[in-house]
C-alpha cells in the first residue's frame, strides 16, 4: 500500500522496507496501522539520532552540570517501543519464526556456478 502522506520521508522510506519485507504476510486492512505506528516511530528515531549526531549525547543542566541528552532519553523510550512492534510484525529472526513468516534462502548465480 501507499505510505500515509503525513509520514516523513524518513518513515516512508521504513513503510515501503517493512511491507516489502512481509508482503504475502501482511494483510493492508488490518496491519497498516501498526506499520503506520513503527514506521513514524522509525521516522522519529532517525531525527532524534541525527540530533545526537549533532549535538553529543550530553548536556548541560540548569545548574550547569553534565546530564544525558533530553533527546537521548526520549530515544531510549522510541527504541523500546520499537522492539515491542518488531515482535509483533516479524522484523527479527525469532519473531519470524513464531509467527511462522516463512523465510526463503535465495541462491545467486555465483552460488550455483561455484556449487555445481
């Protein structure tokens, strides 16, 4: 399906990968919202590390003490609810195989030349 228009394109970018990755699996009427969910999710995540990137991982404090990024506790939160989705929509091995996706080994050419 067409990625939401409010998605960035970060997010849209993670849309298009993850129904990629389950097409025959996913079924548009009922798991696009949660596609939707991790894909702004993504989208977030990858602003919140460019910030990162940018600025450091620490800050300063209202009383001028070093503290953890504000961005980098939010991210830790991003990331958690991540891995609750990736559970759920098969995006690591474990998760594929209770969720019985199938996993197809693809051999390349050079595969076949080199095995024959």
């Amino acid at each position: 399906p067409e990625a939401p228009a409010h998605l960035t394109e970060a997010a849209a970018e993670i849309w298009v990968t993850v129904w990629l990755a389950g097409e025959g699996f996913y079924m548009p009427a009922v798991d696009s919202l949660t596609i939707e969910r991790y894909a702004v999710l993504a989208g977030r995540r990858a602003e919140m590390l460019g910030t990162l990137t940018r600025e450091g991982e620490t800050s300063i404090g209202s009383t001028g003490q070093v503290i953890i990024h504000p961005v980098a506790r939010l991210l830790d939160t991003i990331e958690s609810k991540m891995v609750v989705l990736e559970d759920r929509l098969g995006l690591n091995p474990a998760s594929r195989l209770n969720l019985g996706m199938a996993v197809v080994k693809t051999t390349s050419s050079l595969d076949k030349y080199l095995s024959s």
